[in-house]
C-alpha cells in the first residue's frame, strides 16, 4: 500500500516537474513582435509632415494671442487715463510715443533741444527710441489745488511699453487728424497731437500723437482733434528697429545731421493690422473703450 502511494505521489512529482520545465522553457523561446526599420522610417515621416503643418498654425495662434495681449492692456491704459481724468478733476493726456519723436517741425535735427538736458535726460530719451509706436504714458494739465489760471504739467507714471512683437499700426501715426483709411467699416485717422512737455514736465515742450479725456471722463476736444467722432486705434504684430550706426550699432539721436530714417517697421504676416485686426474702440462720449477683433482664419 505504501509502495503505491509512493509511486503515485512520484508521478505527480515528475507530472510537475515536466509542467514547470515547459513553462520556463517557453518563457525563454517566446518572441515578442517588433518594428522593422521601414516600419519605423514611416512612423518618422508622418510625424515630420504632422509637424511641419501644425507649427505654423501653433505661430499663429501666438501671435494671435500676443496682439490679444497688448489689445487687452492697452484697453486697461484707456480706462487708467479717463480714470485719472475723473478722480482728478482736470484734462488727462494719454500719450505715445511716435517715429523720430525728437524731431521737433519735421525739418532735421534739433541739437538745442538735446543739449539742453542732462546726460541722465538724454539716455532716458535714448531709452524712449526702442519704445516707438508701442510706449505710451499719462500727464495731466493741472491738478487739484493748482491756482486758478497756474496750470502745470504733471506726468502720471513711467513710460510703458506694450508687449514685445507688437505696436500701433504705423498708419495711425502716419495719418493726419483729417485724414482717414477704413479698416473694417472704422475710419481710422490719424492721432491728433498736443504740445508736451519732455522728458519731464518741466522740459520743453515737443508734439507729441495723444489721446485727451476731460473731468467727466470724454474724449475731448484739444489741439487738432476733430470734434464729435469716436477714436479707433489698430494694433499689429511685428518689428519697430530704430535706425543705428552701421559701425557703431548705437541709436542714432539728433546730437549732428543726418536726420534718422523712421524706423524700420515690419508687421509680420504682412498686413495682419488689416486682414487680422485688433481695433481698440473709444467712445467719444463715454470715454470708455472696447475690443473689435477678426479672428484668425
């Protein structure tokens, strides 16, 4: 009897044996399937061409959401200056800065006005020239508690810059006051333009393109601004390269002839302040400001 339980009990054993030996063979003789080298050259080329349609669309949507950006803060900069204008009682200017702002009557140079300020005045100014078309600031003709009649100058805050890669479309500058091209059914004329004092409230006076909101917060009537239209100001996603010495590579200033070049100003895609806009929309009468946009195709 015993002999026979040792003998089945063995058969179970070898039984197990030969299982466990089949399964750790087969462990090792199986073959997991694999890529072939054309196979994986194929997967490379659809991921290259999936690539290469795919970035120009991620470019556009950043340039897209760059001029979203400045449109946004400009829209803020509106809405700080009829702000100002209201809180304290008096005309608030906001100001930009234009091509060649140095540039006084538009005939050359003019080296009495640059000599006149201080070295740390003349590399502010230095500083304002890679801010053309895209810096902007706040001044204000009189305050609470001036002197009936004594108005000054106040600047508001530093000069501010609208995010890198975008700026004020160069034909607003371009334009006069009585002078229009239409974008999207808006008629965008040309800034209107204010005697202000640079580059401190107690400096002399240059022209500089702005926008003037009186105490109750309106657009108002001042120097060359037409009356009873609402403002329209484009944006655009580009380049603005002041011109520098081909040798030197430093900003070329009205210290001596020849006049600077306006700047090199380059909206890329072309034409994207038209064909893609962004048009901040002031009202005249509320002064308050709103976004019309074309969004990307």
């Amino acid at each position: 009897m015993k002999s026979d339980t040792w003998q089945v009990t063995g058969d179970r054993m070898k039984g197990a044996a030969r299982k466990a030996h089949s399964c750790h063979a087969s462990r090792f003789t199986f073959h997991a399937p694999a890529f072939t080298i054309i196979e994986l050259l194929v997967v490379i080329s659809i991921l290259g061409i999936m690539a290469g349609l795919t970035v120009p669309v991620l470019k556009n949507f950043a340039k897209s959401d760059a001029t979203l950006g400045a449109s946004r803060q400009l829209l803020d900069g509106v809405a700080r200056a009829r702000q100002l204008a209201i809180s304290q009682r008096t005309t608030v200017y906001m100001v930009f800065v234009p091509s060649n702002f140095w540039v006084v009557d538009g005939t050359g140079p003019e080296p009495t006005w640059w000599h006149s300020l201080t070295p740390a005045l003349q590399t502010a100014v230095t500083n304002l020239a890679g801010r053309q078309l895209s810096g902007y600031n706040f001044l204000a003709h009189g305050a609470m508690g001036d002197q009936p009649g004594q108005h000054a100058w106040h600047y508001l805050a530093p000069w501010q810059s609208l995010p890198d890669g975008t700026f004020i479309a160069y034909q607003k500058f371009a334009q006069s006051p009585a002078n229009f091209y239409t974008i999207a059914n808006c008629d965008i004329y040309g800034f209107a333009t204010n005697a202000i004092p640079f580059p401190t409230a107690t400096n002399t006076s240059l022209m500089f393109p702005c926008l003037a909101f009186n105490y109750l917060g309106q657009l108002t009537v001042d120097g060359q601004t037409v009356a009873g239209r609402d403002e329209y100001i484009p944006l655009a996603h580009g380049s603005v390269l002041a011109e520098k010495d081909p040798v030197t590579k430093v900003l070329l200033l009205p210290v001596a002839p020849p006049i600077p070049n306006s700047p090199n100003v380059s909206e890329m895609p072309p034409g994207n302040s038209v064909n893609s806009y962004n048009i901040v929309h002031i009202d005249r009468l509320t002064g308050r400001a709103v976004l019309e946009y074309q969004k990307v195709q």
